[in-house]
C-alpha cells in the first residue's frame, strides 16, 4: 500500500463503516433503489439502460456492463482520479474519521494545504468586510445595477478588493509569512523591486469551491476600466482550472433533478442564472471546456447546453466545447442568444422567465453549426465536409451516425465521403470503453475464483475447513492467496456477512474489486453439494501439483537404484493421491 499515511486494517475499517456509499455514489449517478440495491448509469462507460448496482449494505457497487467494481474509496480513486491514501483521506476528512499521524513529507504537503487553505478564509473574511465598509460603496453599486442586492452578498460570497498594492498583504502578514502568501496566490512578487504586491486590486471578488464545497481560489472583476478584466487565482496545490466549475458544488443537485447542465463563460452570468433560479448554470474558468470538466458533467447530467457569446470567438469557442462534450458521450445543444447580450443581459432586461424559455427551446447542434456556412452550394458542402470531425467525435456510436446522416442530407452529400472525414476523429477504442474494460478482475487458474466465492458467500463452517485442507501456497493466483491470507488474518467465524468484514481492512483496491465482482455479480446461489464438488475438485488438482512435484525424485531415485527411497517417494505419491482431506 501506499506510504505516505499510516494506516492500518481497524482505520480503515473505520472509514469504510463511515462513509455512506449511496451518498457519495449519488452525487455523481443518479440512484434508484431496485430492493435493498440502487441501480444507475454506470459513470465509467457510456450505457443507456442502468447496469450499475449499489449495495449499501456491503459498502460496494459493480458495473454488469463494464465490470467496474470496488467499495466507496475505489469509486473516489476512480472518478477523482486520486491515490488510496488520498481517497481515504478526502473520505475520512469527510465522514469526520479520525486517521493516526503521516510521515514527515505527508505531514509538510497536507500542511501547505491547509495553510492555502486557512489564508484563503481569511483573505475571504477580509474581502467581505472590504465589500461592506467605505471602500466597497463602488463594488456595491456595481452589483446593486446588476440586481444583487445585499440578500445575495452572502449567499455568493462576493466580497471587494480595495484599490491598493498591499491591504491584503498588509492585513495577513502578521500571521502568515509573504512566501506563504505568494504560495497562496494571494500575492506577486514584483520584477524589479523584489517584493509582494496583493494580486487582486480594485476587483469584486467571487470565491471558487472545490467538489468537496470547500474554499479553493478567488476570481475577480475589475471595476472600472483596464485589463485583465476578470482575473483568477493561479495555479496551487488546491487549484487547477482544467478540473474546476465555477458554482459546481451548487449546482449538482438541479443538474440531476433537470437531466442537464449550462455551461456559461462568466462568473456574473453563471451568478445572474442561479440568483434566477436556474440552479444548474456552470462557468468555466477562463479555459476552454476541457476533457477533464467534460468527464464531471457527464457524471452529473446526460445533456449540455452550451450558452456562449454570440460573437464570432464565443461560436467558435461553443463548436470547440461542443467537440469534447460530444467525445464524452455527452449530448449537446446550443443557447443562441441575440448578438450583443449575454445571460446576465437576458435576465436583468427580460427577466427569468425569458431565459427559462431559452432553455425549452435550443438550438440543435447541427442548425448551430450550418448556421454561418456559405450560401453557394458547392462551398456549402466543402465547408460542411469539414464539420465531419466534429460531429463524428460522438463517443456514442448511435449518436455519431444520427449526427453524419443528418449532416449528410441537409448538405446533400454521400455518407461514404462524410464517414471517411469524420474517420480522423473517430474516438479510438470501442464506444463506451471504459479503464476497466482493459482492467477487469484478473483471471485465476481453474477453481480459484469458485474457491473465493466460497470464502466471501458460504457458512463459517466452511470457511474454517478451507483454511484447514487448502494449501495456500500452491494456489496460482496471487488475488486467490492474498483473500486466504486475509481471511486467515480475519478469523474464519465471520458470520453471514464475510465479504463487509474481509473489505473492511483491506488495504489494496485491487482485492476489494475481486471481491466486488464476485459477490455482486448475480451468480446463482451457493449449494452445499456445490461447495463440495468445487473444493474436492481443487483439492484433487492440488494433490495432483504435489505428486508431480515429487516425480524428479522419484526419476533421480530410479536413476541411482536408491530402491528404498524410490518406494518411499511412490508410498508418499500414492496417499498424496488417494487420501484427499476429508470434507
């Protein structure tokens, strides 16, 4: 395992008792309970029909489609693409688990962190009491004219930035030093003169959340004029824009309660969106839709509606967007608004209900995409021709060929010619692919894998047997070893639920997949005269390992007319293969 933490069998066991798979699951599948399970759409591979379960009781889910499979912190390993410890961290901090000290490099990272983190509260405290004082009565006009009133300060947590090179510097720097500001991403340090200025100056100010809810970065509005217009925090150990959504904590639940997301290019227009009550707005941040936000909206919601300017670099920015949803085996359709307006324009002139509207009616794709084509016919088609990539980077393959047969009939063309464009940006692999389609519970030599759902679904009684006549040892596979040995660790007297207790402290995600795996996959019932034919039938396979591991004795005994040893390896051979333990 993984050395950064110190963590042991009855910890972790105290995490996974923690931590409530439904509730985490659920906020990235949309569950319904199917009897004491919750099925959904699987999260790692595109699917239309649930093949997903959640058994709350175990702790554990597994995919029938793509054989994903594992407890609460293999799902947070996978869809956050975190490491074990890490997992276990996120979910211990979480469910308020207490875990026993780190190493010394552990230690230093995770207080770095903290100390982001502790300076960025306070920086937000500070903000909000500049917001509030004299020198905010200019950031507060600003958001009055942009129908914020005082009742939503709070809520969005805006706060001001007053116009000087070190107020903040100056507030935090009796408690913090000006590196671990600057660290922060609260300060600069100047080119010439050597020393830290604040960062955000004369800016209303927006706090960014990471998907745990927590404080992870600042985004500020300058007022007035001058450039940069918005500024973010940069790049930290907390922050990296590639993976953020502006307002995703918030919006996670009225995605899945909608069936889709928006996603906006502003912070007041996404702000403008939810203060109207469409609680599903988004906004990137300050970088194009990328893979990564692309894979957490697709957990969230089947469906994108891409709400961008309507200027020649917010259409060609919406196609781009459109291309890595469509490749996410997201569906796609476009908010074209009126040239000149954005979102926050829509709802302070025309009011909620006007852009709900929007909502209920969007641009499909494809009349968003043919919209700006050449009129003559023959660059019509050329141009459209050069849609094909996009349009075939559709990850669902029923998807890709609506969109190149529609394409292909509004431009007049063959499909052939489509298909061989869109060939270039075909997704690589089968569609719906998933890492575990590569990555499936490994193979075990025959037997094996019966003998360990034996172990996980059978009596006490037999689980103590097995320990008795199983040779460990010549078992093939290591997975096979490793859940005996665990077992053995366990005690064999696990009552009727083995797999919660040989999961509870297992410290390799790999194990706990197995055990997924065989234990959720809906297998028939195990039978007594089934458990006994499996375990005689390894048993003869293993006598039958030992007897030919004696032959080169016997030959080298023959060889030298050792007659007396001779016999005694053929005695030894023959009980090895005629008194098989007793069952």
């Amino acid at each position: 395992m993984p050395g950064n933490v110190d963590l042991n069998p009855q910890v972790l066991g105290r995490v996974r008792e923690a931590a409530d798979i439904v509730e985490v699951v659920g906020e990235h599948v949309r569950l319904t309970r199917r009897g004491r399970r919750w099925t959904g759409l699987c999260p790692f591979h595109e699917e239309k029909t649930p093949s997903f379960s959640v058994d709350p009781e175990r702790g554990l889910y597994y995919c029938f489609g793509c054989h994903a499979g594992g407890d609460t912190i293999r799902f947070v390993m996978e869809l956050e693409h975190l490491d074990f410890v890490e997992a276990v961290e996120k979910l211990a901090r979480r469910f308020g688990v207490e875990l026993p000290p780190k190493t010394p490099d552990a230690r230093r990272r995770s207080r770095q962190a903290e100390q982001i983190r502790t300076l960025l509260v306070e920086a937000q405290a500070f903000f909000e009491a500049q917001l509030a004082g004299s020198a905010g009565r200019e950031a507060r006009e600003e958001l009055s004219r942009r129908g914020f009133g005082p009742d939503t300060w709070k809520a969005f947590g805006f706060g001001f930035a007053p116009d000087s090179w070190d107020a903040l510097l100056t507030h935090l720097v009796g408690r913090h030093t000006e590196g671990a500001i600057v660290d922060a991403g609260l300060a600069l340090v100047g080119e010439r003169s050597n020393r830290p200025y604040d960062r955000f100056r004369k800016r209303i100010t927006f706090p960014i959340h990471g998907s745990d809810g927590r404080l992870i970065a600042f985004g500020g509005r300058l007022l007035g004029q001058g450039e940069p217009k918005y500024l973010n925090s940069p790049e930290t150990p907390l922050f990296h824009k590639r993976s953020t959504l502006f307002m995703l904590p918030k919006a996670r639940r009225p995605m899945g309660d909608a069936g889709f997301a928006v996603v906006v290019e502003g912070y007041f227009d996404c702000l403008s969106l939810h203060r109207a009550g469409i609680g599903q707005a988004v906004a990137t941040l300050g970088t194009a839709l990328t893979p990564e936000h692309a894979r957490i909206l697709r957990r969230l919601a089947p469906r994108v509606l891409l709400c961008y300017d309507a200027d020649a670099p917010g259409r060609k920015a919406a196609a781009a967007g459109a291309q890595v949803l469509l490749a996410a085996g997201l569906e796609v359709a476009i908010i074209a608004l009126p040239s000149g307006k954005d979102p926050d324009d829509i709802v302070r002139e025309e009011g909620p209900e006007a852009f709900s509207a929007m909502l209920e009616r969007p641009t499909p794709l494809l009349d968003f995409l043919l919209r700006d084509l050449p009129q003559d016919p023959n660059e019509r088609r050329r141009a459209g021709v050069a849609l094909a990539p996009l349009v075939g980077s559709a990850r669902d393959p029923v998807a890709r060929f609506a969109l190149l047969e529609e394409l292909a009939r509004r431009l007049d063309l063959p499909m052939d010619v489509l298909r061989e464009s869109a060939r270039r940006r075909e997704p690589r692999g089968p569609a719906g692919s998933s890492p575990y389609m590569a990555a499936r519970a490994p193979t075990l030599p025959p037997g094996e894998r019966e003998l360990i759902r034996i172990v996980l679904e059978s009596s006490d009684e037999w689980r103590q047997k097995i320990l008795e006549v199983v040779d460990v040892e010549l078992l093939g596979s290591q997975v096979a070893r490793q859940i005996l040995e665990l077992l053995r660790s366990a005690g064999a007297m696990l009552g009727a639920d083995a797999v919660k207790a040989l999961v509870g402290g297992c410290e390799d995600p790999e194990l706990v997949h197995v055990m997924a795996e065989l234990s959720l996959s809906g297998q028939p019932p195990l039978t007594e005269e089934g458990i006994r034919a499996q375990v005689t039938m390894l048993l003869k396979r293993q006598a039958d390992q030992k007897s030919r591991r004696l032959q080169p004795r016997i030959e080298a005994a023959a060889a030298r007319g050792d007659l007396e040893e001779l016999a005694r390896l053929q005695e030894e051979k023959r009980r090895i293969l005629l008194n098989l333990p007793e069952l």
